[in-house]
C-alpha cells in the first residue's frame, strides 16, 4: 500500500501506528525463512496448524496426538506437490 505509513498516522489520531510497525518489524511472508510454494500454500490455506491447535484447546485430542496427525497431513501434502513436480 502506497504511503501505509503516513495513512495510519491520520487514522484517527495515530492510533494505528502500531500497526505499520508490526508489519515492518514482527511479520513475514509464508514459508519463511525459505520460499512459498505450493505445498506450504496448501498447509497455510487449508488451516492445519490452528486446526492442531484447537483440536488441543478444545480437549478433542492430546497435544501429541494433535501433533502426529497434523504432521501426517502435512507430509501428504508435501508428498502430492513432489509427485506433481512443483516443489
């Protein structure tokens, strides 16, 4: 975004400066510290990790067991982005 940070300066009072400086200082683009790509879109997009999350907080599943299963998932997805030849 053009002139993010002089836009939330003015909105309203500068109560969003805070904002550009968490964008500048505390994010990062998916896959980091490597590349995005298919495989790591899919992870990110289908919600598998705050899915393995939930599944702990909401008492349906023990930490570890949340853990493996995501994991397994995980590597299936990696799996079927190598057998396609795009990672």
């Amino acid at each position: 975004m053009k002139n993010l940070k002089k836009r939330l300066a003015q909105d309203p009072s500068g109560k969003y400066v805070i904002l550009d400086t968490i964008a500048r200082t505390a994010t990062t683009n998916v896959g980091y510290p490597g590349f995005s790509n298919a495989a790591i879109d899919e992870v990110f997009n289908t919600f598998l990790i705050p899915q393995m999350f939930a599944e702990v907080a909401q008492d349906r599943k023990s930490a570890s067991q949340s853990v493996r299963d995501t994991n397994r998932a995980i590597q299936a997805i990696f799996r079927k982005w190598r057998k396609r030849g795009k990672i």
